[in-house]
C-alpha cells in the first residue's frame, strides 16, 4: 500500500471500513467472509473492507471495498456501529465505521487483497482477524432489533417464496422456534403478502403456496416500521 505523509496540527488516527454481508441459504443465516492474503492477520478470516481515502466517504469506501474484495457491486449499505478501541489493529491507531446489508446469496470471489472470500454458516464462523468477532456480535445484535420492526428480512429471500422459507429465515435470525399458525396468521396480517398464482382446488395440502411482497406496501413499511410480536 503506497504510504502517504501529510502534517496536521492535531493527531489524526487512521479510518477504515468493514462490510457484514448477511444471507440465507433457506435454513440457517450465512455471513460472507474475505480471507487476507496480506498482513496483519494473513491468512486469517475477517469481514471485506479496507481504509479510508482521503476523497470519498465512508459508504463509497465500503461499496469500493465489498466489489474489490468479493465481486459484490450495487449493495445498498446501512452504518450500524463505530468502533474506536485504542488497540483494536497492530499498525496503527484505527477507527473503523461498519457497515452491514442483507443479500440474496451470490457467488464470491476474492480480489484485490483477500486471498478469496466465501460465505459460511453462522455456527461456523472461524477464528476472525481484529476484533471483527465484536463486529459480528454487534451486527447480529442489530439484525435481530430491526427484523422485529421493518420487514427487512424479505431481502433475504427469493422473489417467490413460501410461508415455511419466511419462518425459516426469522427463526434463524432470531434463534427462536415459532408456532407455525400463528406465525403465518401474523404475517399475512401485515398486509405486504400477495399469492403467487391460484392453486386448484383439489391440489394436495401437502404442495405449499407460494408468495411474493407488495412492493408498494413493502417499502411503506420498510420506511415506517412496525411493530412485530410473537
């Protein structure tokens, strides 16, 4: 990395960015991870970013980072937390803004200085570089809080999707069982639910329906919130 030299009056600590990017697999959440093909931490695993430069800001620096990193471009990135500790990277004094998305799962691949990059598991995650285990457990933290009052967790899915796929992916990020009419009376309760197609009369109970959000409604209340209780 070229080294830049400037003056200032006041110490200026270092800036940087971190991406956690969510998926959902149709059964448990995904987190997609870069493996660092540089020091510090070579070899080990953490989240896609990098620091700072001096003309953009904080979200063009993580989109940057996330597309050099993982091929991932035109992510719709939201700052959920500031991390400030003193000894939090061994270079040097670094303060990093991360950022977070929810993502339909693509395929990765590693670039720029990550060695590759690949999704996994939540209960699989391996040892992560820096204090990004912090990162992770802040991240999840606030997925759970905003699933609970914006229908965010509709990212996750296909665009056709049945009831079983949505419980599944709110149980996963909620780490919770729900009882399965009472979730499905809840959902479609919301109003941002319509089926996909008109199943025939005599099809099987056993072939489940398939739906897709309102778009219009969606947004509505992805911009105003909700209230969402079990």
């Amino acid at each position: 990395m070229e080294e830049y030299k400037f003056s200032y009056k006041y110490p200026h600590p270092a800036v940087t960015v971190d991406c956690v990017i969510f998926g959902f697999d149709g059964t448990s959440i995904k987190v997609l991870l870069i493996q660092r093909g540089v020091e510090p931490y070579k070899g080990a695993w953490a989240f896609p970013g990098g620091f700072l430069r001096r003309d953009e800001s904080a979200e063009e620096a993580a989109k940057r980072e996330l597309m050099e990193e993982t091929g991932l471009k035109d992510i719709p990135l939201e700052q959920f937390y500031t991390f400030t500790n003193v000894d939090r990277d061994p270079r040097e004094r670094v303060i990093t803004i991360a950022h977070y998305a929810l993502v339909r799962m693509k395929e990765v691949i590693g670039g720029d200085d990550a060695a590759k990059a690949s999704w996994f598991s939540y209960n699989e995650i391996p040892q992560l570089a820096f204090d990004h285990e912090m990162i992770l457990r802040k991240a999840l933290s606030h997925l759970k809080h905003e699933i609970c009052f914006k229908p965010i967790g509709f990212d996750l899915l296909p665009e056709v999707f049945t009831m079983s796929e949505i419980q599944n992916l709110y149980e996963a990020i909620l780490e919770v069982k729900f009882d399965r009419r009472n979730f499905y009376k809840k959902m479609l309760k919301l109003g941002i639910l319509e089926e996909v197609g008109v199943r025939e009369a005599d099809s099987p109970a056993r072939i489940p329906k398939m739906y897709k959000f309102k778009s219009e409604k969606y947004f509505e209340l992805k911009q105003k919130g909700f209230r969402l209780e079990f």
